[in-house]
C-alpha cells in the first residue's frame, strides 16, 4: 500500500474510527492538513513572525465572496489588556489573553454604507436578513481560510462564538461603526500544550445526503456517542456523549448565555433585519 494510502487512512480512522470509511480515493497535503485540524486552548505568549498577520489576511481576502462585495472586516488584536476585557465577555475564556494574536471577524456593511454615502445615495437593500446574512457568511469563509493558513503554519486556532454573548460591548471595545458586528474571534499562536488527538465527527451517513434528505442517522448517532466519550476520556476532564451536548447546549435558553436577545443587540448596530 502507498504512503498515502496509508496517510489517508490513519487520517480517516482518526475522524471517524478505525476501518469506517473506505480508504481509497484522491489525498494530497492539502486535504491531509484538513482532516489534522484540531482547536488548541493553551497558548506560548510568542510573538508571531513578522508579517504572518498580513499573510493570514491575504489568505483571508482570497476567500469566495459573495458578489465580490467582500462584507467582512477584521480586527487583529494583541493589547494585553483589550483582550483581557473581550476575554471577561466570552465567558473568561483564557485562551483569548494567552494567544499573541486576537482576531475578530466583523460582518461589515458600514463600508458598503460609506460608499453610498460618498455617492451621495444610501442603498435600499441593505437593511435586510439577507444582507447581514451575505456578510456573516463572507466572515465565515475568510475566517476560516485564514485559520487554514495558520494551521499549515503550524499554528493553532480555536474560535470564539461566545463574543456574541455581549456584542454591544463587543463593538464599543474595537470601536465599531454602526453596520459592523463581531461574528465571532479567533485566538491564533503556538500551542502550549500536547496536541490533542483529532475530535471525531459524525459518521459520513449522518451528514452525507444523496439525491434527497434522508433523516435515517439514530444508528449514526448511537455510534458517535460512544466516540465523542471515549475522545473525551482523553482530552477532557468530564467527558460527555454528543447526546448530553446537544441537550446542554440548547435545552436552556440560558445556555445562550446572552445570545437569546442577539435580535435587539444587532438592531442596535444598525442591522434591522428586515
Ligand atoms: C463559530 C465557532 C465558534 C466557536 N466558539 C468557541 C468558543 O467560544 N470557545 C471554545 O473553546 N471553542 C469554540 N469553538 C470551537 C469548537 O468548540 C470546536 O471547533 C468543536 O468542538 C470541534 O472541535 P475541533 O475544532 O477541535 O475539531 C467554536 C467553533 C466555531 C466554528
């Protein structure tokens, strides 16, 4: 067998369990970095190598973007004590002041709204769900190219949705105009601890669809449970099944932490969400 038959399957065994997906089919490098990622939660205070920043948001800008409006915006954050304040935000997450480098990813329709201004018009199709949604999405896509990069870097990443928890004092603390609203952050360094071992995923039958819908996946969850524990006996210190997750995760709406009122808090920022 070849060596990359042999890299794809340690690979596929990895994410979902010796033997559960059949190991012939295209690999390369790329793919290979794909399937090693893994979110990292204890950082080296190191800086980062001059100009990793710049390379990471070119990879970034290099992201589709829908219509090319390119609705997104980025604040890179290394401020002891701005990220110490945005880490009291999201819950106290000590990752965000241990990393060098903070990012957060901003759905942005102020420089859209700028433009128009400029011209001296406004524009009608802004103020809608669609709208912030193109934007959302546009953060999404740079933020996660740019997290691949930093990864083939050997740099590690975790994302920090729980910014939403308070986005108003999010976006008086980057200064953020009205239209511009964190999505979520990212902590980007060194890790400072062992890698932890890749965290399975459901089983390709939970996700894969062919032709139509099926909702057939108990099985598959049956499985992934038993996975995601045993992942969690070595990774965690209370490990749970994705079952007990899910139901923790949204059976309050107190697990929210907040975001139950985004609604009202994305009003304010100049999102009406028509
Ligand atoms: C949008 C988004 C927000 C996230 N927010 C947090 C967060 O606030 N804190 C955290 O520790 N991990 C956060 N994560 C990381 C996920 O928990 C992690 O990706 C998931 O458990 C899968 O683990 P893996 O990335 O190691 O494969 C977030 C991930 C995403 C995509």
């Amino acid at each position: 067998m070849s060596a990359a038959t042999d890299s794809r399957r340690a690979a596929f065994d990895a994410r979902y369990g010796a033997g559960a997906i059949p190991p012939d089919g295209p690999w390369n490098e790329v793919i290979a970095a794909l399937l090693d990622h893994r979110s990292v939660r204890a950082y080296r205070p190191d800086p980062l190598p001059d100009g990793t920043l710049e390379t990471l948001v070119a990879a970034a800008q290099s992201a589709a973007t829908s219509s090319n409006m390119q609705t997104w915006s980025v604040v890179s954050v290394t401020d002891p004590a701005r990220k110490a304040r945005l880490a009291r935000i999201a819950n106290d997450q000590r990752h965000i002041e241990q990393c060098p480098l903070f990012l957060v990813w901003l759905a942005d329709l102020s420089r859209l709204a700028r433009l128009a201004e400029g011209e001296g018009t406004a524009l009608a199709a802004l103020p809608f769900l669609e709208t912030f949604l193109v934007a959302a999405i546009d953060a999404s896509l740079a933020a996660q190219n740019a997290t691949v990069a930093a990864e083939s870097l050997g740099l590690s990443t975790v994302y920090i949705g729980a910014l939403r928890n308070d986005v108003r004092a999010v976006a008086a603390e980057l200064g953020l105009p009205p239209g511009c609203m964190a999505v979520f952050g990212l902590c980007v360094g060194t890790a400072d601890q062992a890698m932890p071992r890749v965290k399975p995923r459901l089983p390709q039958t939970a996700v894969l669809h062919r032709e139509q819908y099926d909702d057939a996946d108990s099985a598959a969850r049956a499985a992934y449970d038993e996975a995601l524990h045993a992942w969690g006996r070595d990774n965690e210190r209370a490990p749970y099944t994705w079952t007990q997750r899910v139901l923790a995760r949204y059976g309050t709406t107190g697990a929210l932490h907040g975001r139950d009122r985004l609604r009202e808090a994305l009003a304010e920022l100049g999102f009406p969400l028509r």
